[in-house]
C-alpha cells in the first residue's frame, strides 16, 4: 500500500462516499479506481481530477500522511496549490502560528510542509476571526517602530490582486525569504518592496518568485519604544525639514538672479 492509496481511501470513507459514486464523478469504471485504493497509481490527468475532486492539492495527496491533520481544519488555497490547517481550540478560537527566529531559516522549505506547521507554537487572539494568520519575527531596522525581537501578525492573502498599494505585508520569495515591508504594485506580474526607513532602497519583486503574502492585521512589541527612538515620525520630520530647507534655497537663489 502506498501513501497515495491510504489518502485515497481515507478520503472517501471519510466523506462518506461510495467508491462507484466517486468513479461516476471521475468519469471511470469502478473498478478502475477500486485499483488506485489498491496499489495501481493513476495516471496524472486523473489525478488532477482526484485532486479537484477533494480540493486537495496533488503534493499532499502523493507524499503526506493526511489522516495526521484533521480534515475539517484544512482550508483550499487557489489553484489547488496547498492546502494549510487551521488549529482550533476547545472555544473556536483560531490558534495563530509563531514562527521563531530559530525556525525561520526553514521556513522557505517548510511553509507547505503541514509537519512543520504543526510543529510551530500558537496564540489565541479573539479579535481575530475569519482567516488565516502567522506570526513573524521582526528583524533589523527598516521598518520602524517595530525592533528585533517583535512580531507582525499577518492575514493570508490568496492573489497579487488583492495587495493594496501603500499598506505593508510579510513577504514570502524564493530570492529574499522573509521580509516585512510596504508593498506598491507594478504592473501586473511584479511588486515594488519599500521599507519605511529610506536608506534602504526600494527593490522590485516578480511575482514568479512570491510564495506567500501575508497582509498585516497586528504587531506583537517585546520591547518597550523609547522616544529617541529611529521612526517613522521622526523619518517623516527629517524629510519634510529637507524639502523646506531645498524650498527656501531655491527661493533665495531666484530672488538673487533677479
């Protein structure tokens, strides 16, 4: 018996379904797929249809023990791509994920790995409901107030269409991992990265190379704010100083060619 096999047939018994009523919707004989619960693998158009059939993406299915995570708390992210579960408590509160720093070097392998999501520590906060969230660490200064140690708490977004310019997310890629910052789309299949600290200059992202987007819903401080601390505010203070100082110098220098 196969992984494949077991899913197979745990699915079905768990739906409560028939294996002709399941043949009929994959367009098969019975029999045919009485063998995919058996030891004969199917070929991959039909496997597609299997997946979409239980919104179940074709990784899963093939590689990973499903009967380990509830069912019920999994939730269909687009095109089938992954699925990721949702824990719940006792109460119906949505447990966060933490993602530590310790773990976050793994995170790019580990983000569609159900054990290593499992395998993360969680929060409860009521007030927030109806999505999905995990928790990031904040690392170094760019986007300011938030200090090592901190962490944002970001919402799960499904598409690129649904990132709304100026706000900020935690961005997942393929070339930079982790990073939190304030998106700004260009054009359709890329995204502009700035960081709230200006001298950290504003890098392009391709869409090919998104894993994952995470709008922000919350921040978590460790560490108290001190008031000299490098902001926002004090970023915009310095920038707002520099204009009016450049105003003023142009004002003058008009006023000499006069």
């Amino acid at each position: 018996m196969s992984i494949f096999s077991d899913n197979l047939r745990y699915l079905r018994v768990k739906t409560g379904l028939t294996q002709q009523k399941i043949a009929d919707a994959l367009l098969i004989p019975r029999e045919r797929y009485a063998k995919y619960e058996a030891t004969t693998d199917p070929p991959l158009d039909c496997l597609r249809k299997i997946s979409q059939y239980y919104h179940v993406s074709i990784d899963l299915l093939l590689s990973f023990d499903i009967r380990r995570v509830p069912y019920e708390d999994l939730i269909q992210l687009e095109d089938n791509r992954i699925l990721l579960p949702i824990t719940v408590d006792k109460e119906g509160e949505n447990k966060i994920e933490i993602l530590s720093e310790k773990a976050q070097a793994g995170y790019l392998t580990g983000y569609s790995d159900p054990e290593f999501i499992e395998a993360m520590q969680h929060i409860s906060l009521p007030f927030l409901r109806n999505g999905k969230y995990r928790a990031f660490p904040v690392t170094g200064d760019s986007m300011p107030p938030h200090k090592n140690g901190s962490f944002v708490v970001g919402e799960y977004i499904e598409r690129l269409d649904d990132v709304v310019d100026g706000k900020t997310y935690v961005l997942v890629t393929k070339t930079n991992g982790i990073a939190y910052k304030r998106l700004i789309k260009n054009g359709k299949n890329s995204l502009i990265a700035k960081s709230d600290n200006t001298i950290y200059e504003p890098y392009e992202v391709k869409a090919s190379e998104v894993l994952e987007i995470w709008r922000y819903a919350c921040s978590i401080a460790t560490k108290e704010f001190e008031q000299d601390d490098f902001g926002v505010l004090s970023v915009t203070d310095i920038l707002q100083g520099i204009r009016q100082d450049f105003s003023a110098l142009r004002t003058e220098f008009s006023q000499r060619l006069k």
